[in-house]
C-alpha cells in the first residue's frame, strides 16, 4: 500500500495532484449537504489534513457512524486549495476504507485535553496526542543531532555496557542485577546475600558508562556514548528518572576549558538542531506548554554561557535577598532552586560552575592544587537546572589511587581503569548530558516523566 505522510501532503502537495492518505480521525462533522469533513492525522506532523468525502464516495455510506475520532482509515483523492486559514491544500476523497473502530463510549482520548498524569497512565495511547506526537518528534531530531554533532566531529559512538560491576559515581544508586531465582530461595532460605548474585558476582545497571567510554577515549581518541542510565534513585522530583538516556563524550588532550568549550558548542547545536528541524512542535510547544520556550532556546543558542567558579556561585547565593528552602554553605551541593536563582533572576543566562569542592564529587575528577576543589564543571540552564556535568579526569596514578581509598573504594576492583594510567596516560575529559533534561527544556514540559516514552520511576514501571 503505497502512502504519502500527512506531512508531505501539506508541505509540498499541489492541487490537482492524487495521493492515498492513512492515518486516525481526529474529527468528524457532517453537513446538511450530505458530506462530511474528517480531520485525519498521521502522526507525521502536528496538524491534520481535512478530507472531503461526499456521501457518494463508493461504501462510505455503510461506515459513515463508524468514522469516529481515533478510527483508522485510508482515503485516496485528489487535492484541492483549502479554502480555510492555515492550510494550503485538502483532499477530496474518491475512495475510503475503514481499518479498525474506535468506540466512542470506551476509547479513552476523545478531543478534549487530558491530563498528563492520566496520560501516563496509558502510555500506550498517548504518543496519538497532539503533545505526545509532538515530544516523539522532537525527541527524534534531537537524537539524530547528537549524532550529527559527534559524527561531524569525527567521534567514535562507543556502546558501553549496560551490565556493569562498577559505581562510578560512587553515590549508591545502582540497581542490583540478579540471576537467582527470589522467591525460590525464599522458601529455603531466610537470608539471601545480594553480593555475589549474577552468576557468583555482583553486578549491576549501569549509572554511566564515562569509565568504560575512557578506556576508548584513551586508546581510538574522541568518543561518545547514548544509552540508557538507571539509577535507583527514589526521588520522585519532576527531572528524574529511574532509567533515562546520557550521551557521554569522552576526550583525550582536553583539559576543563576544553571540556566547557564542547559542552556549551554542543548545546547550542542541539537548540539551533531542533529551531531549524521542528519549527511547527516548537510553535505548538510555545503556543500550548509554556509560553517562554522560544525565547530560551533562543537565548541558549545565541548567548555565550557565563564561566562561574563554585566558591563565586556561593558568595552570590549567601549575599543575595532571595528565601532557600535549603541552605547554602561551601561544602554543600547545591539544589535546583540555586540553580534556578543562578541562571534565572541572577545571571538571566546559561552558566558553567567549575571547580567544586573535592568531598561532593566522585574519586576520577582532577584534583586541583588547592587540596579543596577538583576541575568538575556543571551545566546549568534556566528552568531545568544541572543539564550536564561533567570534569577533566585525575591522570596521576597516585593521587587517583589515594582518592578511591579516600572514597573507600577498592583499588583493585578498578585495576583495569588504573592501568589506563599506568601505560601511557594522558590528560582527558568528558561530560554527561541528560537527554530527557534537554528535551525538557526545549518542549517546555513539566515534568520529565513526560519527555521519554516509557517512563520507569517509583511509582511506575509498567509496560
Ligand atoms: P542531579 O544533581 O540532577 O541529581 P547528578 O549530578 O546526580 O544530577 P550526574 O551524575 O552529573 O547527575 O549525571 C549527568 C547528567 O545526567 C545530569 O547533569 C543530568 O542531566 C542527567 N541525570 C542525572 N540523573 C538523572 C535522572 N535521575 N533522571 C534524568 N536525568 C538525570
Ligand atoms: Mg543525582
Ligand atoms: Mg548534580
Ligand atoms: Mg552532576
């Protein structure tokens, strides 16, 4: 069955010229005159085509009352000029077949607008909405602007592993894997040892792959990793998740100012990817969701980020007027309501906070000669908060090897990343990017649940 995607129709179809069309009805309405108007979508693009279909179209008669919003048909016709504003042309239909029903009684996305939570609910139907439609796409470009991004810069993609035995982030968020039968060993026994579990080893999701992805960057030079993240991490704010998706690039000769430079080059690229290839969602975002989007995607592309020492960022938070719920120390991470304060009331901008104190950030970061703060780098942006972080890598053997005894890690379970410094070590750097933080921030949702297609959280890791 040869289609033409809505998309392609409205973009670039003629009047006059003959296409077959397939896709869900949005609506339905009837003339005096026999006719009816059906708003058909599918999928491709935010906005529906209208098709014509007179009532002596061949069989439309026998399925005219089953024609209900969420049915799916094929229409074939010829394109005529739309009369109506905002469409160039629709279709009159010659033919029509009817695929599948939708009751009107139980179909649950009848046109009105449904709350996200009960949107999450039937994850299945959603991506059928307009927003959901619209995060799919949007999610698409980026995707293939990571890519591009990397690929153009001559990149290796590295697929690290999802099975890992190593807490790089040391924060105690993995989730077990386990290969024993539970509740089988329940029965027999009453206490199970969790440390030993995938096949006599303990092993777990990956929180990262920046220690695998090193192994590379050390060995073929840059690379990036986009993959799936887990971390148990019982949260439930609106910008995490159990499982989301980090594109982690990793680069060898790159010191911290190197690092920011990438980190904020690629940025920009993204909100520039997605201005240039989903103008209309934008539009629909910006219309709908939140009425700044535009505005901060453009900001972000245009405006050069603010380079901002932690130990500054601090100062600013203890000296300004502003109420924190939480409080503000050197020493202390800081929370997304600084964050929020830093880049929207004070800096009004993007900033890169660098140089945080050594005891809240993970044993591989570079130590800097203060003996207080490491070369870490965090990405913040107006109402999202941390999108990246990231730091240049500690290459010196001893110093890497007193921090894991500092972090109460065993050398020896990391001997093959200790080795990259054994044999030829070198300078390097990397960062993690959140992906769902970045389609956050450019479709003005929310809550993050919404931005990833199955979204696994505390409450929620149904299909
Ligand atoms: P946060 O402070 O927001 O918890 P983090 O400092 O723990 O983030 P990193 O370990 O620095 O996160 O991970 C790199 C990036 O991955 C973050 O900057 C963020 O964009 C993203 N990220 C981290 N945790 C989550 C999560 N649970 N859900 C979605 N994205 C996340
Ligand atoms: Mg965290
Ligand atoms: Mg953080
Ligand atoms: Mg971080």
């Amino acid at each position: 069955m040869k289609r033409t995607k809505i998309a392609q129709v409205l973009s670039a179809g003629q009047p006059e010229e003959t296409h077959q069309i397939c896709g869900w009805v949005r609506t339905r309405r009837d003339s005096k005159q026999g006719f009816s108007f059906i708003e058909m979508n599918d999928g491709s693009c935010m906005h529906g085509l209208q098709v014509i279909v007179d009532a002596d179209v061949p069989g439309f008669s026998e399925i005219h009352k089953l024609i209900t919003t969420g049915a799916s048909l094929r229409v074939a016709g010829k394109l005529q000029e739309s009369p109506g504003k905002g469409q160039r042309v629709e279709m009159l239909a010659t033919e029509i077949e009817l695929f599948g029903t939708a009751d009107a009684d139980t179909y649950p996305l009848q046109k009105k607008r449904h709350s996200f939570e009960f949107l999450r609910e039937i994850a299945h139907l959603r991506p059928r909405t307009n927003t959901f439609g619209a995060i799919t796409r949007v999610r698409n470009v980026l995707s293939a602007g990571v890519h591009n991004f990397f690929q153009e810069r001559g990149f290796n993609y590295i697929q690290t592993p999802v099975i890992t035995t190593s807490d790089c982030e040391g924060a105690g968020e993995m989730f077990q894997v386990t290969t024993l039968d539970l509740e089988r060993l329940a029965q027999v026994k009453t206490e199970i040892d969790f440390s030993q579990d995938f096949f006599g080893k303990k092993a777990s999701l990956t929180v990262s792959g920046q220690l695998e992805a090193e192994i590379f960057a050390c060995s073929v030079g840059d690379c990036y990793t986009f993959g799936p993240t887990f971390r148990a991490e019982n949260s439930n704010t609106t910008r995490h998740l159990a499982e989301f998706w980090m594109i982690e690039p990793e680069m060898p000769f790159y010191d911290l100012n190197d690092n920011m430079e990438l980190a904020e080059e690629f940025i920009q690229y993204l909100m520039k990817t997605v201005l240039e290839k989903a103008p209309a969602d934008l539009e629909f975002f910006n219309q709908r969701i939140e009425k700044t989007v535009l505005e901060t995607i453009h900001q972000i592309a245009e405006t050069p980020f603010e380079r901002v020492p932690y130990t500054t960022a601090i100062e600013i938070l203890t000296s300004c007027d502003e109420k924190f719920e939480y409080p503000v120390e050197w020493g202390n991470d800081l929370q997304s309501e600084h964050e929020r304060f830093l880049t929207e009331k004070h800096f009004k901008k993007p900033i890169i906070l660098f140089d945080y104190p050594r005891s809240i950030k993970p044993f591989y970061m570079r130590c800097n000669d203060d003996g207080k703060t490491v070369r870490a780098m965090d990405v913040l942006v107006p109402r999202i908060g941390e999108i990246i972080g990231g730091s240049q890598r500690e290459e010196r053997l001893d110093v890497l090897e007193a921090r894991m005894k500092e972090c109460d890690l065993d050398p020896e379970e990391y001997w093959w990343y200790l080795d990259l410094r054994r044999f030829g070590s070198v300078p390097h750097s990397g960062f993690g990017l959140g992906f769902e933080r970045i389609v956050q921030l450019v479709t003005g949702m929310q809550n993050i649940r919404d931005c990833i297609p199955f979204p696994r959280t505390p409450k929620n890791a149904s299909f």
